[in-house]
C-alpha cells in the first residue's frame, strides 16, 4: 500500500481553519498611495503623466498592457516607468498618424499648387478665347486703319479691365502718331504726344519697337520722367495712370505697324498675367488687325486695278472724241462758213456747244482723278458719309486739290 504523505508545516493540520487570504486594494487607493509616498515635484510629475496616459488609453479605446503581467508595483520608483513606458507605447500610433497626416498634407499643399496652376492657365485660356471670338466678330465690315486699330483696343480695354487705351500707327515719316485714345467708361482722357519717334532715349516701348522683337511691353512705373518714371508719352495727366501695357502689333516681315497700349491706375496691374498669355494675345491681335488690313488693302487693290483698266481706257476715248470735236467747233467758229455750221443759228449756240464739251472733259478729268485717288486709297482709305448714315470711300479729287498731276 502506498505510504500516505505527513502534513507539512506550511499546511494547516486537519480541523484548523485556512487564514483568509489579504484582500487586493483598488488600484485607484494603490496609485494614490504610491503617489502619496513620492516627493512633492516627483508627485506632481506623476499626476500630470497619469491624466496624460488616460487621455490617450480613452482617445485610442485601449486598456493598457504590462510586459510582464507578473511584475508588481512597490512604490512610486516602480510606478514611473510603468507609466513611462505606456505612454511611450500610445505615442508610437500618434506619431505614425502625425507623420502620415504632414505627408498628406504637404501632397496636399503640391496638388493645391498644381490646381491653382491649372485652374489659371484654364481662366487664361478662356480669357484668351473670349478676346480672340471678340476680335474676330468685330471685323464684318471694311472700315480704316484707324477705326480697326481703335476697335481692337476696345475689345482688350473691356477683356483686360483696363482703365484706358491709346493707339499709334507708323506715318510716313516713321513717326508713331496717336490715332485714337478712349477710356472704359467714356471719361475724360490724359493729354498724349501726337506723335513719337523711335529713336525716343530711355521710352521702353520705343527702344522694344526699334531694336528689339518683341510682341509687348508691360511698364509699371508711370511716374513722370523727372521723377526717374516711364510715363514719357504723356504731357499730363487728369487721373493717376500706374501701369501700362503695350501691343506691339507686327506683321509678316515683324515689321512694327501698330502699338495698343493699355492702361491702369493700379500699380503693377498687368503683372497678375503670365507671359505665354500676352504674348499670344499680341500674336492675335496683330494677326486678327494685320489680316484685316491686308484684305482691306487687297479688296481695293483689285477693285482699283479693274477699274484703272477698263475706266481709263474708256474715258481717253471719250475724252479724244470730245477733244476732236472741240477743236473741230473752235476752227469752224474761226473759219465762219462751214457747211456743217449752217444749222446753227448764231455764234452764240456755237460758244454754247463748246461750254457743254469743256463740262463733259472736266466731268471725264474728275473720272479719271477718281480712279487715281482710288488706287492710293489702298495704302490710305478715306471715308466720307454718304445718303441715309452710309460710308463710303472719299474718292474726289476735289477734297485733296494738288494731288493729281
């Protein structure tokens, strides 16, 4: 049989009642007791440590784990980096997040950045084609260089929301002269120079148009020239003009033919559009007012041509006819007795006759300036108003005496 075991030491002899084991505290009392013993700076450390480790157990929903479930708090020594290293383990998660959100969010800041960028370029874009449909629809009609140039600045002056606008064509002398100047609202305008010229020391838009290809000129410091400004264009001034932006209009050979230059009495206006933007949008308005030049001057050209070639040709015959007839009649009137005269009745119908022939020659003398003048119309058309608001090209030799020979 087996040999039955004697009651150790340790355990109670039979009949003797185990002694009840210690009841565990609340880890509330021992936190507070173990704190309590710590010194007063140490205590304080702990209390902000401890709200801190809650705050961040509550925010992830989490419960916190010891390493080792065994190991046992004695005192505040132990108890400091328990906390310590919970709350170490809470920051890891946060400072993932923390890290993932500044990748996020500097991403963000570049899509931002990229969106603007192309949110501008679209708004430009459409600005662009806005500008180009407007300076396309202006031109149904044949009108002068003057009038095309003035009409093509008031589509940017609206487009651009500018304040004002001035236009210079190239005369024959090479002169820029001011052909035409208005403001947004119809006001009153500054007082220009008629004319520039090219070789003009330190005028930015002179020096680009004489040397330099480019398609714009964009000044931002029109303050007079004394004052060390760029405003050498301008005598005087009723409003205060900041900022200026020329077109420099150019046509197939580069050629400058015709400046816009817009103004604005914000300083540095111009400068919130890109520089692809105004170059392009002088490209168009040159190509939009260049293209209806060149019809114009073509239309005329060919409708001069025809009818220098068939006009002339009957008006030396008419005016030959007359001219034979004339000298026909004066020798007849000298000679006194030509069969041909007796119809007549008195020398009186014979002056008479010849008065309707000289009328008949000047009529054919003022065709034929006609015909001249509508040759030279191609380089300089004039218009004059005719019956019910109509215009018309100016063709009578009359208004300009001295230019037929």
């Amino acid at each position: 049989m087996p040999r039955s075991k004697k009651p150790s030491a340790a355990q109670p002899a039979p009949g003797q009642a185990c002694p009840a084991p210690p009841q565990p505290q609340p880890v509330r009392q021992e936190l507070m007791a173990l704190m309590g013993a710590a010194p007063a700076p140490v205590r304080r450390a702990l209390g902000d440590l401890l709200l801190s480790v809650k705050a961040g157990l509550e925010a992830a929903n989490q419960t916190p784990k010891f390493v080792d479930a065994r190991a046992r708090v004695f005192d505040w020594r132990n108890l400091l980096p328990m906390l310590t290293d919970i709350r170490s383990k809470l920051d890891r998660p946060v400072a993932a997040r923390l890290r993932r959100r500044g990748k996020a969010k500097a991403e963000l800041v570049r899509l931002d950045e990229k969106f603007s960028l192309l949110r501008r370029a679209h708004e430009q874009m459409s600005l662009m084609v806005q500008i180009t449909y407007a300076l396309v629809n202006v031109g149904g009609e044949f009108q002068t260089p003057e009038e095309i140039l003035e009409q093509s600045a008031g589509v940017l002056l609206e487009q651009l929301e500018a304040d004002l606008f001035v236009c210079r064509l190239r005369d024959k002398s090479e002169e820029w002269v001011n052909v035409a100047a208005d403001t947004l609202h119809g006001t009153a305008t500054p007082i220009f120079v008629h004319a520039l010229e090219e070789s003009i020391p330190g005028h930015p838009v002179m020096q680009a148009v004489a040397s330099k290809p480019w398609s714009y000129v964009l000044s931002n410091n029109l303050m007079s020239a004394e004052r060390g400004g760029e405003s050498y264009d301008c005598v005087a001034y009723q409003e205060g003009y900041r900022s200026r932006l020329a077109f420099i209009l150019r046509g197939h050979d580069t050629r400058p033919f015709g400046l816009i230059m817009l103004y604005s009495r914000v300083e540095g206006f111009f400068s919130g559009f890109d520089h692809q933007f105004l170059a392009d949008c002088s490209r168009i308005v040159s190509l939009t007012v260049g293209s209806r030049l060149e019809v114009g001057r073509d239309a005329l050209a060919k409708a001069s041509g025809g009818m220098a070639h068939v006009g002339n040709n009957a008006l030396s015959v008419i005016k030959n006819c007359l001219e034979l007839v004339k000298e026909d009649l004066e020798a007849a009137i000298q000679a006194g007795a030509v069969p041909v005269l007796r119809q007549f009745r008195t020398a009186l119908d014979l002056a008479r006759e010849i008065e309707l022939i000289c009328c008949a020659l000047s009529g054919a003398e003022r065709l034929r300036g006609a015909i001249a003048n509508l040759l030279d119309s191609v380089e300089h058309p004039r218009i004059m108003h005719y019956i019910r608001g109509e215009e018309v090209l100016d063709l009578d030799p009359q208004s300009f005496p001295g230019k037929l020979k």
